[in-house]
C-alpha cells in the first residue's frame, strides 16, 4: 500500500509539472481566494473617505514611532523586494488603513508647540483600522492576505487546526512591531505558548522532564504552531515519528517490536514532564503489569529476594524493550539480549 | 484523486492570470513614475561577551539533570545583525560550555535567498539504576556491578540548517534542509546475563559509550500554481553508531551452549521519504489543503523493513462570519516486515551459530474523520461542536495474541467561549470518546473529559487565569494471555491551574502560578503462577501526584540596571499499591518504585549597564532535590544540589 502510495506521488508530480508548463510561468505571480470572504474584506478596506499618504508623511511630524520606524524597515517586512519597484514591500498602511484621517492637522509646528506645553500630541487613531476589535478570522486575514501568495507553507494546515477553531491569530504570537526580527525566536515561543498552556509550564519542572525551561529544547521542536493536520499540532504524522526527530535511535524498525504500541510512545511515556524517571506514564514495574503477568516463581508468595530481583525494574532485565535484533537467550523475542 | 482534479482546474483558473497581469503592469508602470525607493542605511550593531561560568552538583543526585558539572570554565557570547541591503544578516552565539551552547545565524539576499542555522547542545546528566544488594547465599538471581553511580552522561547536539533558493519575481522557490542529531557520552547498560534463566539470572550492570548520529537531508519544491500552492520533497535519513553491539559471556541453556553473543546492539537505519503538498488560498470562504506522503525505513542489520503512507485532506467552509464548518479525513498505512529468521552467533567460535524464527510484525491500517461546526452565537459566545472517528485495521495480530484485529473509536467534543466582557474569559469543553474492541489494556472503552478556564483582568496590573479539568476512563474486560479473571480497570486524571499577575511595591511585575496534577489508575493486574492460572491482584492502584509553586519578579527596567527572580517549588510522589498478600509480604513491592521528592529551583539575573554599551550581566541558576523515600528500595535518586552560575562583560556597538 505504500509502496502505491510513492508511486501516485511521483505521477502527480508529473501533473504538477504539467500544469505549471500548461499554466505558463505568469501564473506563478497569483494566488487568489476561492469566493474572497467579502465581509472580512470590507474590514480591511479601512476609511473610504481617507486617502494613503505613505510612511514618510504618516510618521513625518511626530517622532515617538521613530523605533518602530526603524526596525520595520530593517524588517523583512520594510526591506525593498526590488529598488525597481518604487514600493516597500509592507509599510504603515498595508494594515493600519489610509492613514490621512489620522493625521489630519498635525505638523511639526502644531507638535513642536504641543510638545513645549508638556502635551503629547495624538494621532487620531480612531481614523485607522481597529485592529484590537476586529473579529479573529479578520485579524488572521490581515497577514494572510500576503502570507498566502509568498509561497510560505507553514501555513499549510492553519485553516482547519486547533489554533484557527480555538482563536488564536497571527498577532497573539507575532509582534511585528517588537523589532526587526520578525521570526520568533525559539526562545521566545516556550514563553508565548506558556500563556495559554500553562500545566505545560509546571509539566517541566518536574523530575524527569525536556530541558523546555532551560531553553535547550523548544515547544516547536515537536509541535507547530501554526498547526498541523496531526492531533496536539504534533509536527509529524505519528508520535513516534515526532519522538525519533530527536530520540532516533529508537526509530528502528527491529526484528523483534513491541508490536504496533512503538508507534505511539505516549502508551509508555509522558511527552513533557514525569514524577517517574524517563518520562514514564506509571513506574515500572506496575507500568509493565497493565499489560504483561508479573513474574512468580514458585508456587507460594514470592520471597523478599525474588521480589528484588523482578519488582524492582522490569527493564534491568528485559533492557532492549524499544526493539532489538537479537533473540533472548530463550530463541525468544523477550527483549532480554 | 481530489488531488488531481485540483490541480487541473489550478492551471485551467490560472490561465485567466493573464488579464491580471496586464492591469498590475500598468499599475506598476504608474508607480515607477514616483521617485525611485533608496535602501536605508541602517548601521549594523555588534556585541561581544567574554566571561566565565562555574557549575557543579552532587553527581549523583537529580538535581542538576541538565547542567555540565566540568562545565567551569571560559564562556563568551556574541551577536551582530547588519543590514547592507539587499543582503540581511544576524548572528547570535551563547556559549556557556562546550556542552552547553545556542547558535542562531541567519543570512537573506532580498527574497531570493534565505539561510538559516540553528545550532543547540545540551549536557544531560543521566539517572543511575542500583541492582541492589547481591545476596551471595543464593547463587540465582545474582547481581553484577561493574560500574558506579555519577558521571553517566550524553551530550546532546542538533543542528537544523535550511537554505531557499528562490527565483527572483515569481512565487516559487527550492529548498533544502539538513537536520543533524548526535549523542556522544556514557551510559549504564543493565543487562541480563548467565542462561537467560530463572535458576541462572546474573543481572549486570555496566557503563558503556554512547556515540551515535543520525541526519536528515530533505530537498524540495514549491510553488503557486493560480489557485493553487504545491510543494513537493524528498528526503534521507541515515543513522549510524559508533558502538554497535556490547558482547559479554553467557552460560549454557537447553537452546544454546556457552558462549560470547552480542546484545543491545545498535544497528544501522536509512529511510526515505517523498511528501507532497497542496492548497488553496488561506484568504477564501473555501480553504482545501491535503499531504501524500510514502516512508520506508530500512534496518540495514538485521533486514526488517517499515513502509509508511498517509493521505490527509482537509476543508474550511466559512458560511459566513458567525459560521464555520471544518472537515478532515486522514488514512495512515503501516507495513511492516521482517526476514522470518533471525541468527545469532557466538564471536569467539563462529561454529556456534543459531537461527530462531521470527513472527511477522503487526501491520496496521487507521483511518480518522473529523467534522466540526463553529457558530458565533452572539457576540461574546462562541460554541464549537466537534466528531470525529478513529478505525484501526491490524494483520498479523493474531500471532501476537490479539483476538481483535479491528478497533473504531468515535469522539464527541463541545465546547464553548464566553466574552461577558473585554477583560473576562471563560472557556468550558466536555468530551466523551467510545472505543469498540480497544486492543491494549491501556485503552479504555469510555472516557470522559470536561475542563474549565477562566481568565479576568481586574486591572491593567492585575490579571488571575484558573483552570481545571478532569479525565475518567473505564475498561471492561483486560486481556491477560493466561487469565479471564482480571477484568476491571479504571483510570482518572485531574489537574487544577492558578495563576496571577500583579504590581508589588517599588514597580516589581510578579507572576505567581500554582499547579496541581493527579493521574491515578486503579487495575486488576495478573502475575504467573508455577501451577494452573495466573493469580490475579484485583484492584492495584498506581497514582502520582505533582504539585508546582512558581513565582516570578521582575523589577522595572530603569536606565542602568534590571533584575529578575524566580522560585519554583514542586513536589512529586507516586507509588503502587495492593492488598494483595503475595506482592506485600514478605517485601511490599510498593516499596520498590515508590517516588517521592521535593525539589526547589532558585534563579536569578541581572544586567548593569556602565554606558557606552558596556553591561555586566549574571545568570544563576541554583537547585535542591529532597529523596523523601525510605530508600528500602536503593534508588537513583539522591538527596543533593546543583548550581550553574554566569558572569559576563559584554561591549555593544
């Protein structure tokens, strides 16, 4: 099944190729929506009755935007895509709104004198986009108006992820205007992702844990934040999978396997922080008893000895228990050897 | 199939690109009459950090998992960003040991060309299991310590490197992405020697090197096609060790005779792996999206194989404003298979050669579908109702003792929103999941979730979040090979979540946080009996209990120094528990790998700023563990401290 699975994505390849050659390279330029959700648009629209006047003119009188200025412009957002063009590739207006209602009857003079009578003079913010009351999927619209046609596939699944449905938008983690790095910082993510997720937080300080809190692992390591079609945005098709990204020694496959509960490491295993060591769900031995027979091996009560020897671990035993190659001593596939 | 006709009708829609195309140009042919744009001149910035770090702990105590107790010594730390448009570049380096570093580099050249370099590593010290005491009376099960506690270790490394090559005006691009992982360092091995037997165990435990590494490489491309945005990849993984096998000697049994044979060997993996992506504009009422992807995984040693493929689709429909339908179908396919024999051999007489049969392993075919409806029923209460199916198809099961091959899980979630107002929130979910014929005896037939958050601002300076929610599953019917006799288990979870941000006296931020969570399970477990059915322990209980305090303080930064604390407190304990005689007397099992610790992490940091972009900045990080155990059990876990501590001059310019 998947070796038909490689073989149909080698033929719509083909068909892509196709299409791009049948499409003609013009149409590489446009990527447009299927029936634009109008009323969303309109919000975007801003003032009909303002006009663009550009960043120069919105910023020129006033300085307490001048860092925003600058790290905007050494953003990419600010960077110039081609001297060519004659435009900045986002500026103030691309999401504020035509911004000449804003600043109408504000000079340098008006605030020069404003300025000498200890008054902060305002921009008339009403004029603008409210980007704050908008509804959310108005909000996500305003980035992705341009982050769909910019070939970013990280937002390959957002539409129908968990963030989407749970309301979450570009601007509760993206703020473009912190500086001019507009990627977030790993860093930065666990911090952002601990306002909403906050057992998560408590998770890794447990005993066992990722290094989360001491910023050597990171929340996006396994997931994505901006959602996959996988549960808990983990960043690939199956646990496992996600585990192995990093744990790849435990990828296998082996001769010998747990049969198909290695696919699922969270069957053994708590993902972000555990009481029990190695991020175990339950300590061994009783982890191992939900499934398998405790070991006895005489016909009464088990001595102190014998307890020792099977009740302790299961694993100081059977220590191979991710999947080996080589049978037990027994011809056996008990993880022993 | 959707696929495909997707495709076709993206190049059919594309073809009506061309009148577009003449309009932007007479767009642009208006715009280059306005003045030609000039790159800024933004000046780069450069810092250099030159200090020293001092870290240390008990070695053999928990408490410094992840600090590098040689790690004293030099540190330094740099970053620079510049801007001599069109190229862009930032480079940020942390460096507090040789096992414990951060890189950051990044490099652009307008939109063409994109470069990024990830860099971590990460010292992590590893617990230590005793064996126990070897009672020299009964020759089995005896106990062999060849190693000692403290100093097991592995560094761990990645790097993520990702180049896009991107073609100048147009909307497609490749890519390339390299993704390294390493581990190098020292484990304990604990391994089971003498005959594999009862009346011969020899338990051992030994420390041996661990050198692995293992790396990706995945190359792609992408781009829009009019309504449509494709991206295609291929990629390699490969993982090697540089310690593939311990040998050690084992005594004779009836299947094998005395000898030298491996174990825990490492063996050599490759997989491969095509993906293919498509889908339609994030800004439409209708958003389609769907991924094909085929894996193989190859173990090069011993010749088992895994053949992977998924197909998923998904769907938005935005009615309008207050309505949102998604959907989601996904079909995962697993394939896997083995050689049917597997040999070993004994390295110092290669005559003493054996070849055992292998069972085919289990493969499985899931399929999940999802529906889910949002509704904006007013304006400040959102409700989303949520289905989704789960089908797991098995072959090879019945080898491997599992009766039902076949399991279908259905789920059913509602939850909803509340704004009362701009500066509350409440959110409430309930869920319930039935599974027919689960497999596993971890997997239960009902289970039910609810949870409640609730988030309010009383002021600008002062915001209270409190959650909690709570879990029940039940099993009828475990599935023991040897006993029908243990057929009840249930299992609960419950976690609570409180949390304030305020002002102290003096402008210090404080946030001040307090979790609990409590996972209990409560089995009938079985355990062999010499004679006749397994016996079974009706009722055993396993629970563990965790309990975090947090606080954290940040003074306001003022024009020369800021400074933050933090505290947090976690306690955590679990143990197992039964009444049944055999497993509490003469020895409580319970007693064996019950858990119980108090740990306490002390942090603080801060930076003076001289002028002139000259800071001193610190960094301390100190930490207890209390073992509150008895320690009737010898456990790895020893009462102790670990501190990690970093002093640095830095110079920005």
């Amino acid at each position: 099944m998947a070796f038909r699975h490689r073989g149909t994505i080698v033929l719509l390849c083909v068909l892509a190729v196709s299409a791009l050659l049948m499409a003609g390279c013009a149409a590489l330029k446009f990527s447009r929506p299927i029936m634009p959700v109008k009323e969303y648009e309109r919000m975007l629209v801003g003032s009909l009755d303002a006009d663009y006047i550009g960043t120069n003119n919105c910023l020129a009188a006033c300085h307490a935007h001048d860092k925003i200025r600058r790290d905007f412009t050494a953003s990419t957002m600010g960077a110039q895509m081609s001297a060519d063009s004659g435009m900045p590739m986002v500026d103030c207006e691309s999401c504020h709104g035509p911004g000449s209602g804003a600043v109408k009857g504000i000079t340098a003079e008006k605030v020069a004198e404003d300025a000498a009578r200890g008054i902060e003079t305002a921009c008339n913010y009403n004029a603008l986009i409210d980007i704050k009351n908008l509804p959310v999927p108005a909000k996500s619209l305003m980035c992705l108006r341009c982050h769909t046609a910019n070939a970013t596939f990280n937002l390959h699944n957002f539409a129908t992820g968990s963030h989407a449905m749970n309301e979450v938008t570009c601007i509760n983690c993206h703020n473009v205007h912190a500086g001019p790095d507009l990627i977030t910082s790993p860093h930065d993510v666990s911090v952002m992702c601990f306002e909403c997720h906050s057992q998560a937080k408590a998770e890794f300080s447990m005993r066992s844990r990722h290094p989360v809190n001491e910023g050597r692992v990171f929340c996006t390591n396994c997931h994505n934040p901006h959602d996959t079609f996988n549960e808990k945005l983990r960043r690939e098709e199956t646990v496992k999978e996600t585990c192995v990204r990093c744990h790849a020694e435990k990828r296998g496959p082996y001769m010998f396997e747990h049969a198909d509960l290695m696919e699922d490491c969270l069957n053994c295993h708590r993902s972000h922080g555990s009481p029990n060591r190695d991020l175990l769900v339950a300590n061994e031995t009783f982890l191992c008893m939900q499934c398998h027979e405790g070991h006895r091996t005489s016909a009464g009560a088990a001595s102190g000895e014998t307890k020792f020897a099977y009740y302790i671990r299961c694993s100081d035993c059977h220590s191979t228990i991710h999947g080996s190659d080589s049978p037990s001593p027994s011809g056996r596939g008990t993880f022993i050897q | 199939m959707l696929l495909a006709a997707a495709i076709v009708m993206a190049s059919v829609c594309a073809a009506h690109a061309d009148d577009f195309d003449a309009e932007l140009e007479a767009m642009l042919a208006e715009a280059v009459e306005s003045p030609v744009y000039e790159y800024p001149n933004i000046p780069a910035t450069y810092s250099f950090g030159l200090g020293a770090a001092l870290a240390g702990d008990d070695l053999a105590t928990g408490a410094g998992r992840y600090s590098y107790s040689e790690g004293s010594g030099l540190s330094y730390g740099f970053q620079t960003r510049g801007f001599p448009f069109p190229h862009r570049f930032y480079l940020l380096r942390d460096h507090r040991g040789p096992d414990d570093n951060y890189t950051d580099l990044r490099y652009a050249y307008g939109d063409t060309v994109f470069l990024r370099w990830l860099g971590v590593a990460v010292h992590h010290n590893l617990e230590y299991e005793p064996l126990g005491a070897d009672d020299t009376l009964t020759p089995s099960p005896s106990v062999n310590v060849l190693d000692a506690p403290g100093g097991q270790h592995v560094t761990v490394a990645l790097n993520d490197v990702y180049l896009r090559l991107k073609y100048p005006g147009y909307a497609a691009h490749v890519f390339m992405r390299y993704w390294e992982r390493s581990r190098e360092g020292m484990k304990q091995q604990r391994v089971l020697l003498g005959s594999g037997y009862f009346n011969d165990l020899r338990k051992t435990s030994q420390d041996v090197e661990v050198d692995w590494k293992s790396t990706d490489l995945t190359v792609g491309a992408n781009a829009h096609l009019g309504h449509m945005e494709v991206e295609a990849s291929h990629g390699v993984n490969d993982f090697t060790s540089g310690n593939a096998a311990t040998f050690d000697s084992y005594t004779a049994n009836s299947f094998r005779s005395a000898g030298t044979y491996s174990h825990s060997a490492m063996p050599e993996l490759e997989s491969s792996e095509d993906i293919l992506m498509a889908h339609t504009s994030y800004t439409g009422r209708l958003v389609m999206a769907a991924t094909m992807s085929a894996r193989e995984s190859d173990n090069k040693t011993s010749g088992a194989k895994v053949k992977y493929g998924t197909t998923t689709a998904s769907m938005s429909i935005i009615f309008n404003p207050s309505n949102t339908l998604y959907l989601l179908y996904s079909k995962h396919t697993m394939d896997a298979d083995n050689p049917g024999a597997a040999t070993v051999a004994d390295a110092l007489n290669p005559a003493n050669t054996y070849t055992y049969s292998v069972r085919q392993p289990v493969s499985a075919d899931t399929s999940r579908t999802t529906l889910a409806y949002q509704s904006l029923l007013t304006g400040s209460l959102t409700v989303r109702a949520k289905y989704s199916t789960l089908k797991a198809s098995r072959e090879n099961s019945q080898a491997w003792g599992i009766d039902t091959p076949d399991t279908g899980t259905r789920t059913g979630q509602f939850s909803a929103t509340l704004r009362p107002s701009m500066t509350t929130r409440v959110r409430a979910e309930f869920e319930q999941k039935r599974t027919d014929m689960p497999v596993y005896n971890n997997e239960g037939d009902v289970s039910r979730r609810g949870r409640l958050n609730v988030d309010h601002a009383f002021a600008p300076d002062l915001r209270v979040s409190a959650g909690y929610s709570t879990r029940l599953t039940e099993r009828r019917g475990l599935d023991y090979p040897g006993t029908t006799l243990a057929t009840e288990r249930t299992s609960a979870s419950d976690n609570t979540y409180l949390g304030a941000h305020f002002m102290l006296p003096g402008g210090i931020s404080a946030m001040a946080t307090f979790t609990k969570i409590f996972n209990a399970i409560k089995q009938d477990i079985a355990y062999a009996s010499l004679s006749g059915q397994p016996l079974v322990a009706p009722g055993a209980l396993y629970d563990d209990t965790s309990h975090c305090y947090a606080i954290d303080l940040s003074m306001p930064a003022s024009e020369r120094f800021t400074l933050a604390a933090g505290l947090t407190f976690t306690t955590s304990s679990a143990s197992f528990r039964t009444n049944n005689s055999d497993l509490t007397l003469p020895v409580d099992v319970s007693t064996l790998s019950e858990v119980d610790i108090r740990q306490t992490d002390y942090r603080l940091s801060g930076t003076y700023s001289f002028g002139g972009g000259l800071d001193l900045s610190a960094d301390l990080a100190f930490s207890n563990l209390d073992d509150m155990t008895a320690d009737a059990n010898p456990d790895a876990l020893q009462d102790g401290n670990s501190y990690k501590g970093y002093v640095r001059v830095t110079k920005a310019w």
